[in-house]
C-alpha cells in the first residue's frame, strides 16, 4: 500500500482539505488512513497524517499537472518502525510495485477488435477511470479481509456492479467499462436516407424564420405518399384515417441531433441567424490590430454609420435619421466625428480637414470599399497629400474594428440618452415606437410633414452636432472604467513629430479634378461662367478643382497637373458647396409651402438639456487637457509656387483696376419708350 500527506491526497482526490480532515475526525472508511507518531524532525512528539492512495492515482494526478513528480510516498514495509517507509515518487516508479502498477492500467487501455482507449470521450473516459480506481480499492481491500458487503457501502455501488465491473475489465480493459446504453439510438432514426434529406432541405431553406416542425411532419408524410403513388391517402392521413409514420418528435430529435455535432455548428447559425452572426462566432482571431501600430498618426480608420437618433431638420424641417462620419487614430483612439444629412464626398472631405487639423497627417486610412471613400474627388485629395489608402476586405468590418467599436461605444453611451433615441436594432426601435398609442399616431406631424418616427420632441440637426461632439470629447478625456490610459493620455504620452497640413494646400486638392475646355465665355462648370484674364486660349483642355468652401471660384490646372490660376464667377455671391446644391434642389422642387410652427411644449429632459452650455465645458477641459503641440510643416513647391501665382495675379488685376475702369465703359442699349399721350392721339387725327 501507498501513502500521502493530505495535501497531495486532496489534489488526488480533487476535494478540498477540510472535507480530508473531517473524513479523518468521523473516522470515514471512503478515504483510508493512518497517523504516524515521532515523524520528522520537527514532529516533537506530535503525529503525521497520511491517506491511502493508489500508485496509478499518483501517476496520474502528476499527469494532469495536480502535483509534482517527486513528492513523498510512505510505502508498506513490516521491518521499519512505522510499518512504513518514505521514498520519492519518482524513485518508486522505477520499481516493481509501481512499474506492475502502471502496466496494468495500459494494458487495459485498448479492448479486442482494435477500439482505442482514445476514441473514448473526456467524459466517458472519465467514469471508466472512477470504476477502474473502485476496482483497485477493491483488490486491495481484499487482501484486508474486507467484505464486499461493506466496501459496496463506503464507495456508493452495488455488489453486481462491481462484480460486473470487474469481469468486463478483466475480459476488454478501461474500454468495456464504458456504459454503450442508449448511446445508439443517438446516430440512429426512424427516417429513411431520403427523408433524413427532405428534413434538412426545408430547414436549410425556411430554419431563419423559424421553422414549424408540425408542418414539416405534415410536408413529409405529403411527400411520402406522393412518392409511393398513393397522393389519395394524404387527405385521409390528415383527417386522422391512415395513421401516421411516425410522430413529429421524431423529426425534431433527428435535427437536435444533426446540430448537435460540434463540427455543424456553423452551418446551423449560418441558417438561424445569417453570415455575419457566424463571422462574429466562429471567424478565428487575427490577434490585436494595435499591436502592429506603434504611434500616434501611423495608421487612421475611417467609416460612417447611420445615428441612432432621429433629429429634426431646421427648426421647422421634416425629422430625418442623419449620418455620423468618423474618423479614428488607432495607436491613441483619439477621435474626431461629424453629423451630416447624408455620407457623401464632401461631407468625409470636411471630416478630414477636421481630422488633419487636429491630428496632423497620417501615413495611411483604412477604410471600406464604398462609393463616397473611392471617388475620385476623396481619392484626389488623399494622393495630392501623399496619404495611402488602404482599402479593407468588402463586409469585413472587423479589419477596422477600432472605429466601428467607437461607434458602438458612444452611440450606446450619452447618445442613448439624447431626445429622439431610436435604439440600435430593429426590436428597440419597436418597443420605442410602440409607447405612442395607436390613437396619437398620424401620417403626417404638426408641421404637415411626412412622419417618419412617433417620437415628438426632437433636437436639430445643429443640436446634436453639438451634442455628439461634447461626447467624443468626453471619449477623449474618459479614464474612469478603463483598462488602459484614456486616449488623450496616451496621444499626450508619444513625442512623435506631427505633419502639418496647411489649409491653402488641402483647398488645391480638396475640390478633385474634372476635365473641361475653355469657351469663349470662360469655363462652363455648374451652370455658371468662370473667367481670369489668365485662361489659356479658347480651346484648350484643363482640369478645374471646385473651392468647396466658396462656389464661385474653381482652381485650374493643365494637363500635367501645374497650377494656372484660380477662375471667378463675379455673378454670384460665395457660398459653401453644399449650400448651393440645396439652394439648387430648392429652386428644383419649387419651394414647398411655408411649414407651421412646431410647438413649443417640451419635456422636462428636452429643456434641461444645455448642449451649448455642455459643449462649451468640454471645450475648456479638452483645450486643458491637450498638450501643447508643434505641426511641422513640410515645403512644398507646388504650394509655393501657387501662392506666388495668384499673389502676382491679384496686384495685376489691382493695376488694371486702377489704370483704367472698365465698368464705366458699360452702356445700357434697351432704350426706354416715351408713354403715348391723349394729346397725340387727337394730333395724330387731325393730321397735323
């Protein structure tokens, strides 16, 4: 016999030291035990408990990593004082005892005709193991005298299963110990190979929707009879005449256990809740994108994502759900974020002269394959600033994770709690909708307008600029609930240099490139006339960029790309890009009639809500925060180059103005008529 201290027994075991101990105190004949007097030099007098443990036991508790290979064992020896001897495991192993031991465990590992031990299942393998150490006990027993009666008793068996135990051990080893009852009718169904296709057909087609076992049943037996050329027996079957095949359980068991295989786990979600559920489940891990980024301005990611909050376009405008364009530093999760009416060119080209303004340049985006992000107006932009871009594989949103997390993490923020909040899945948008009763709701609202929400007190769209901006300064400033530094903390923490972008040459590149051919009028471009006394002559082909803050001028460059000069359009007044396509769609759809006033009544949460006041503070505690930075700025020669054209361009213009006005020189040619009076019309009669 063999012995441990309890420590080891309890690893052994697997139960706890206390359980050890009060087996020992009730004198518990489920773990055997001895206690030794004058052990140790450091015993003085007092006793050593040890329990009673197989060799196999020890192996294989060294096995699972529970304790060490060289631990103490007392072994039985009548010639020492004790009764027992101390040795090392691992010195024990080389000896019969334990070498006989072990053997017997592996011979019973395989049984005849070739099944394996291995194939067995963790837990399978795990009761053969709890028998296997029963049967042991029980040989040793044995040699006690124990009676089987009583030994039943302290391990929880019956007599005939330990008996039986023991002859299929003998007979087929660790694997005839395994209890094969009802395991086949796991693999096994009543359902014919062609049914068995027929069930996995209907589900693989309609399983998303939920699907009805009751009618597939019926659909089967359908199936049945029209396969056996017996079509007249399915109404009898449905009016309960001919009995059925067999129940509806059978099919559902039969597809419970189809999907119960681990390795159809993946075809099953792909039909109950679609591709991106089983990417997000089972798409294996690429490890951490910010790993491979290593400072600030080394990588952006850029994506847009409809609000999850309606708003109210203008003050008396219609409600519509607007769009959130943002924009993402990777290394520090820096922000910077815009709300517009919808994603479109010029929208991400404003976003990025926010970005780059605060940011610097960065040496390349990471975005997705949509239209707004491969223009040719944003693509200018982006290699006229020498910045890549690196387009990410198409529907995979997870190869920039950092701004679609970002999304997630402000939009489930302070903006759920933000008049007008929607929820971010179809469900919460219901529940939200459904709290306005049927009898309130109507086609149209107060102002007349199509209604597009029940949702009644609504910020502008103004408003929730302001409100989505103080949380991104929030989300900068944020350390509470973090695991790491907040990202101004960590933008703070790098020293590297940041590449300013100045705003005269982001404006040379920020309108794209169209080609067009000077006329004799100028250059026709949306409608308009731009003109310079510095356009090459009539004829010539150039390519024109549109000032996206000021519609009246455009930038027109050669063939080769070099800057001619800037052409102006004198007849209107300047005015933002995308103030004249509204002005243009106004005019196009022939002004609607004059909305009425909203009114003014409003929820407690609707007036508190300051975002002036709110967005100021921000501001400050940002401006505070924010070290103090240098933008380096890089010569460039086309820059240079472009200033000093339109430089000499305006003192020219200047000279000319002075030297001679040419607006005197404009005279009228309509020629006002005199009004036909009485006293002509008598003269005219009269013949004089």
């Amino acid at each position: 016999m063999s012995y441990v201290e309890t420590a080891v027994a309890a690893e052994v075991f697997n139960v706890s030291l206390s359980a050890l101990k009060e087996a020992s105190r009730r004198h518990s004949s489920k773990y055997p035990f001895i206690r030794l007097q004058n052990v140790g030099a450091r015993s003085r007098g007092g006793a050593k408990l040890l329990f009673e443990v197989s060799i196999a036991d020890i192996d294989a508790a060294i096995k699972r990593g529970k304790i060490d290979k060289n631990i103490n064992v007392w072994l039985s020896d009548t010639a020492s004082e004790n009764g027992v001897k101390q040795m090392k495991f691992s010195d024990v192993k080389g000896r019969d005892l334990g070498t006989q031991d072990v053997k017997e465990q592996k011979d019973g590992l395989d049984e005849p005709g070739g099944s394996s031990y291995a194939m067995l299942s963790p837990a399978d393998k795990s009761k053969a193991s709890e028998k296997i150490k029963i049967l042991k006990e029980w040989e040793e027993a044995k040699k006690s005298n124990v009676p089987s009666k009583k030994f039943c008793e302290s391990f929880g068996v019956s007599e005939a299963n330990l008996f039986r135990w023991q002859r299929a051990y003998k007979a087929g080893g660790a694997v005839a110990l395994v209890d094969n009852r009802g395991k086949h009718r796991k693999s096994e169904s009543k359902l014919e190979p062609w049914m068995s296709e027929f069930v996995l057909d209907k589900f693989r087609a309609y399983g998303a929707g939920g699907l009805n076992v009751a009618q597939l049943w019926r659909d089967l037996h359908k199936e049945y009879f029209y396969r056996h050329g017996e079509p007249h027996n399915y109404p009898k079957f449905l009016c309960g005449t001919i009995k059925p095949l067999f129940d509806a359980g059978v099919v559902k068991r039969y597809l419970d256990n189809y999907y119960a295989d681990p390795a159809r786990r993946l075809e099953y979600v792909m039909i109950t809740k679609g591709e991106d559920k089983a990417k997000s489940y089972f798409q294996p891990a690429m490890g951490d994108q910010g790993e491979i980024i290593t400072r600030r301005n080394q990588c952006w990611q850029i994506d847009s994502s409809p609000l999850d909050v309606m708003v109210r376009d203008g003050e008396k405008g219609e409600a519509i759900r607007a769009n959130v364009l943002s924009i993402v530093d990777v290394y520090s999760g820096r922000c910077v974020a815009s709300i517009e009416r919808k994603s479109n060119a010029l929208g991400l080209i404003r976003l990025m002269w926010k970005a780059l303004s605060k940011f610097g340049k960065p040496d390349f985006i990471k975005g997705d394959n949509g239209k707004d992000y491969l223009s040719d107006q944003f693509q200018h932009l982006l290699n006229g600033l020498g910045i890549d871009y690196d387009r990410a594989i198409a529907y995979s949103g997870d190869e920039k994770g950092f701004v679609e997390r970002h999304f997630g993490t402000l939009q489930h923020g302070g903006i759920s709690q933000t008049p007008g909040y929607i929820g971010f899945n179809l469900a919460m948008r219901e529940a939200v909708e459904q709290r306005t009763p049927k009898k309130e709701r109507h086609a149209k609202d107060e102002n007349g307008l199509p209604k597009k929400t029940n949702l009644k007190y609504l910020l502008t769209l103004q408003q929730v600029r302001d409100r989505f901006e103080t949380e991104v300064l929030s989300w900068d400033l944020m350390s509470v609930g973090r695991k790491r530094n907040s990202p101004i903390n960590r933008w703070n923490a790098d020293d590297t240099p940041l590449k300013g972008v100045r705003l005269d040459e982001f404006m040379l590149h920020a309108g794209g490139l169209e080609r067009r051919v000077v006329g004799k009028k100028g250059i026709n471009y949306e409608a308009m006339q731009f003109v310079s006394q510095f356009l090459p002559s009539v004829g010539t082909e150039v390519f024109i960029s549109e000032n996206i803050d000021d519609v009246s001028s455009v930038f027109v460059f050669d063939k080769s790309g070099n800057f001619i000069c800037e052409a102006k359009d004198k007849n209107i007044c300047p005015m933002s890009a995308e103030m004249y396509k509204m002005v243009k769609k106004v005019f196009k759809d022939e002004m609607k009639a004059i909305r009425s006033v909203i009114k003014r009544a409003e929820f407690s949460e609707f007036t508190r809500l300051n975002v002036d006041y709110d967005l100021e503070v921000m501001l400050a505690a940002h401006k505070e925060a924010l070290k103090p930075e240098n933008f380096v700025y890089e010569d460039n020669d086309q820059v240079k180059a472009v200033k000093e054209t339109i430089k000499t361009q305006k003192e020219i213009n200047e000279i000319s103005a002075k030297a001679f006005n040419y607006e005197s020189l404009e005279v009228s040619v309509a020629k006002q008529r005199a009004k036909f009076s009485l006293d002509d019309a008598i003269e005219m009669a009269s013949g004089e």
